[in-house]
C-alpha cells in the first residue's frame, strides 16, 4: 500500500464496538489508491460493481472509497465513482444510517461526520441523507436492524422519507432473492417482531408481505387469544421463537402459520373455521413470490397446516396419530417432525398471559413417534405370507404401539 493511501475500517465493526458488540465482520475502507495499486498489493478483486480487494492474508474486504449516482429504478440503479481524490466523508455519506456511518483510523480514532455516536447514545435509528431514498433495500436494513437493536427508536424523519419511498414506488421494484435476503436476516434477529413493526409503519408490509400485513386487525376468540389480533399473535408467535433460539425454517414457518385467518369469512368471525387450508394456500403463494428455500417453504406448509391436529394430540384416537405421524413424514424426517413440534408450541405460549404456560401435546407426540419407531416394519414383512397385506399389518402395529402408549400416559397421576 503507498504512503499516500489511508486505510480505516468502517461501518458495522465500529458500531459494535461503541456499543461493546462483537462483530464478526471486518470491512475497510481505503482512501487515496487505484485498483491497479491494490493488485499490485496482493489484493484479490471481487465483486463487479464497484472495486472490493480481498486481503492476501486475512480475506478482509477492502473497497476503495467511492461516491455513487442513482441512474434506475430499485437497488440496482446505481453509477460508481472510485479516484484516489474520493474522501473519506464522501464515501461515508452514501451509507444507510448515522451509526453505520462512522470510521476508525489505525491509530484507533473515530470519525463520525454524521453525528452516529451521539445516535448510538439516544438509541436512533436514523438515515445520514437524503440518497437514503434512492435505495430501496436500505427499508429493509434499518427494518432489520430494528430487530436486532430492539429497544431503538426509528427516527421520525427518518420514517417520513421511508413512507414517502414507498408511496413512490420504490419498494415494488425489489427482486424476490434480495427481499427474502433481508428478511431471512430479519428473522433470525433477537425481537424479529420489530422488523415487521418498522416495515408496517412505513407501509412496505403491504407492499411486500401483503399476506401478513392482511392480519392485523383480524379478530380472534378472546377466551383462546387475549391478545385478540391476529397480527399482534403472529408477531408474539415470532418472538417466542426467537426466545427459544429456533432456527429460521421454525421462524418462517411462525410467520406463515395463520395466514388463513386474513380470509376468514366475515359472517364467522372471530372463529376461524378451516383457517389451516386457506393458511396453507397463502403460505404457498408467499413463499413461490419470495423464493424461499425449500427447507423453510416445506415446514412452513406443514405447520399451517397440521398445528391444529398437535394442539388437539390428546383428544386424537390412536389411528388418528398414526394418521398424522404418517402424513408429517415423521418416520423419514424425525427432525422435522421435531420442528413442526417446536413450532406448534410457540404458537400455544405466542399469546398474551399463556408464554409460560406448560405445551405437554409436544412431548406426547414425541412418545408417540418414538413408540411408531419401535415397530419393526422389515420383522413384519418377513413374516406375511401375503405381500398385498404388509402396509396393512405395518399399520395395525403402529396404531397398537400408540395405543399402549396411550394408554400408560392416561394413566400416570397429574
């Protein structure tokens, strides 16, 4: 690196640090160099948009300072300018919000142009500028980082300009990858209800997540919900997830699982008679537009559409768990099944006044899973002289075994 290149490590890092965080991420900034001094440097380029080297020992990013230009609707629509005359503060002004957009020197000063300390401080969330509008991904960082930093505020201009971004279009013109991008992130944050919060304020829910922004103000029976909206339970049910440290297929299946509840007939209300199959329609839809994985999209349509069945596990005859064990895959997939559990179970504590009540419907169906694995499906199928009649003798078996089960559990003392 010459002389009279200055390099500073930026954004995240140095957020986290103020606050006493760890950050994984390392990210640099260099201030006075071309790509052919970097190269030259044993820098390894990535990227195609604008110049990001990797370190040749530590695989740091460093990106050349640089300015930018909106030229196009949506995120993509932007023109890079990188010289060796670019400033530090030049290139800090273009980043998203005050406490992302602060630097520390090699002698481990900080400079902070856009007053992010003083943010930090307050607990806000606030943009450095107005180029904030003219990126649209930028709704769901500071919605994302709402839910990390759970007890910051987002500030008030700064959610008027968000309004007005949406008003403008802009929103609309995010690919599927990069929402579920910043929305898998989200969810996967300590209190991920407050991306939802941020991005409903704003008004990007509708826009992008039409189907969960459909729930609030949909009524619930009280004496199962007190919380009564079925958006605010939604929510509840996320962060309970959250709280249990669940994985993101357990998250996104949280979101989705009563998505039915939005077209409930109006004339049942606050009932929601068959809610599971509207739920697992929605669910399908939402998911196809966002491109979510399959692992997520497959637990998510299996919780919409069986946590009705886990809930009632005790009231169900033998066969009947046996029905559910086999429409759930549960025999190939334990651990699925597992999630589906652990999903259902947020669902029951996701609800004002029941976060601590006891779910004994999951540890039931693990017996009963466990008792159907005892079966020895290859001893039984070796022993009928009819093979037309195996799946039925494998099945009279299973329904044995989870009656005995049954029958034990019933008769233990409360």
């Amino acid at each position: 690196m010459p002389a009279a290149a200055q390099v500073y490590c930026v954004g995240g890092a140095v957020r986290d640090s103020l606050l006493g965080r760890q950050s994984d991420d390392q990210d640099f900034v260099v201030v006075g160099a071309t790509p052919e001094v970097m190269l030259a440097a044993g820098f390894r380029p990535v990227g195609k948009d604008f110049p990001v080297f990797l370190h040749p020992h530590t695989q740091a990013e460093y990106a050349l300072a640089r300015t930018e230009r909106k030229s196009g609707r949506g995120y993509h629509g932007f023109t890079f300018h990188t010289t060796p005359d670019v400033t530090l503060e030049q290139d800090l002004a273009r980043r998203d919000l005050t406490i992302n957009a602060m630097a520390r020197d090699v002698g481990g000063h900080i400079i902070d142009p856009f007053n992010g300390q003083a943010d930090l401080a307050a607990k806000i969330l606030r943009h450095v500028g107005p180029a904030f509008a003219e990126d649209p991904v930028r709704i769901l960082r500071l919605a994302r980082f709402a839910a990390r930093f759970a007890d910051f505020t987002v500030a008030a201009e700064t959610l008027c300009l968000m309004q007005g971004m949406v008003q403008a279009g802009e929103v609309d013109h995010l690919v599927a990858e990069r929402v579920w991008q910043e929305l898998a992130k989200g969810l996967l944050e300590v209190k991920p209800s407050r991306m939802f919060d941020v991005l409903r304020a704003c008004g990007a829910l509708q826009r992008l997540l039409p189907e969960v922004d459909a729930l609030f103000g949909v009524p619930q029976r009280a004496e199962y919900h007190p919380e009564i909206d079925t958006g605010i339970h939604t929510l509840m049910v996320l962060d309970q997830a959250a709280r249990c440290d669940l994985p993101l297929s357990v998250r996104y299946a949280a979101l989705c699982h009563d998505l039915g509840k939005a077209t409930t007939p109006a004339d049942i209300l606050p009932r929601h008679h068959g809610h599971e199959g509207r739920s697992v329609g929605l669910c399908k839809i939402m998911s196809q537009r966002l491109r979510v994985p399959n692992e997520c999209r497959e637990l998510a349509v299996l919780v919409a559409r069986e946590h009705g069945n886990v809930h009632r596990a005790a009231e169900l005859k033998a066969s009947t768990v046996v029905d559910l064990l086999e429409r759930c895959d549960a025999l190939r997939r334990p651990q699925r099944f597992q999630e589906l559990l652990a999903a259902c179970q947020c669902d029951f504590n996701g609800r004002l006044g029941w976060e601590a009540r006891p779910y004994p419907q999951r540890p039931y169906l693990q017996r009963m899973l466990a008792a159907v694995q005892q079966v020895n499906a290859g001893a039984i199928a070796a022993s009928c002289s009819s093979p037309g009649k195996i799946p039925e003798r494998i099945r009279r078996a299973r329904i044995a075994a989870v009656a005995a089960v049954s029958e034990d559990a019933a008769k233990q003392p409360e």
